[in-house]
C-alpha cells in the first residue's frame, strides 16, 4: 500500500506516532487482547522463563506474560508504544520494554525461553531475517509463537510454516484461530531444536 493510506497505516499501526499512533494503540490494546492472551496461554509459562516480546505495542500481552513469567523483555520500535507498555507494566518489576525490531533485537545469545509475537509479522520489512534473529536469542528447547492477522499475513498460513521451518525451528504447527471478537489469526508454534 501506498501514498496517504499506507503513511497513515505506519502511523497508526506500523510505527505509531502521533495521534494516529495514539488512536492506533487504543485500537491495538482492544482489537488485539484475545490474541495476546491465547498466546501467552499457549507458552505455557511456568514463571520460570526469560520472555522475548516482539513489538508489544500497548502492552496488553507484554502485561500477561509478565504476570506469569521470571523476567519479561519487550522490542519495540515505536517510542510511543514502548510509553504506553511500560506504562502499563509499571507495578511489575520483571519487565524492560527496550527499543528494537524483530530483526534487531540487540539482546545476546540463547537468552530466552520464549518469544512471542502478536499481529507484527505482517510488518516486519524480512521476515527471513527477523526468524533467524529469533532462532539466535531463543535457548535451544525455547518455543517461538507468533500469531497475525491472516487476512493481512503476506503468504497466509503457508509461507509463515513454511518461512518458520526454513529458519531452523522444529515441531512447527500453525492454525487459524477465530477469537470471540476480532478476525481469524495464523497462529504458529515452533521449537528451537536443542
């Protein structure tokens, strides 16, 4: 998408800035909290594990790993969405909210045992090279999920399973999920091989 209405998409939704980034978070915090939740059900926490959240916007989900995990990290390149989920998770002492892409965390090796990723694949610029960033700060046995629109998932479910296994994940599944309010999600769930 081009001209105005794809600025004004980034503005709002890609790298929120701005009122439309404020009205874009508002929309994110309501549109996307079923989905945040399922997948920070499907992690399994145990609250023993180091959490990876890519691109928390508003911090609804970054909020839920937080309340059952050890120590929660979040990369986000929206300053103004990094305001609101540190906002949002200020009463939790686990978690740093820290500037950074899917594909540039700037986090060491093998540091998490989760990642998880709720409706930002759409917009990671290579997402060959955000997978393979993930694979490198996952620990070996670390789960990734990432679950996105399908309706605005370039390739749909297929390319995402298929993209998730070239980067070196295992056990990968993927699905749609049809949340109670909101639209069908590709979901996927895969292992960093030990």
């Amino acid at each position: 998408m081009s001209g105005f209405a794809g600025f004004a998409l980034d503005r709002a939704f890609g790298h929120p800035t701005g009122i439309l980034g404020a009205v874009g978070g508002a929309l994110m915090a309501r549109s996307n909290a079923a989905a945040e939740q399922q997948v920070v059900r499907l992690a399994r926490l145990t609250g023993a594990e180091e959490v990876l959240v890519i691109g928390p916007g508003p911090g609804v989900g970054l909020q839920a790993a937080a309340e059952q995990a050890a120590h929660v990290v979040a990369v986000e390149p929206s300053a103004r969405m990094r305001q609101a989920a540190a906002r949002r998770c200020a009463r939790l002492r686990n978690v740093a909210v820290q500037d950074g892409t899917a594909d540039a965390t700037g986090l060491p090796d093998a540091a998490f045992g989760a990642a998880l990723s709720v409706n930002n694949v759409q917009l990671w610029p290579d997402r060959t090279a955000a997978l393979a960033e993930l694979h490198r700060v996952l620990r070996p046995g670390g789960v990734l999920l990432v679950s996105a629109h399908e309706r605005w998932l370039p390739g749909g479910r297929p390319r995402l399973h298929s993209d998730v296994q070239a980067a070196g994940f295992t056990d990968v599944q993927t699905w749609a999920w049809k949340p109670d309010y909101g639209t069908t999600q590709a979901q996927t769930r895969a292992i960093k091989p030990s």
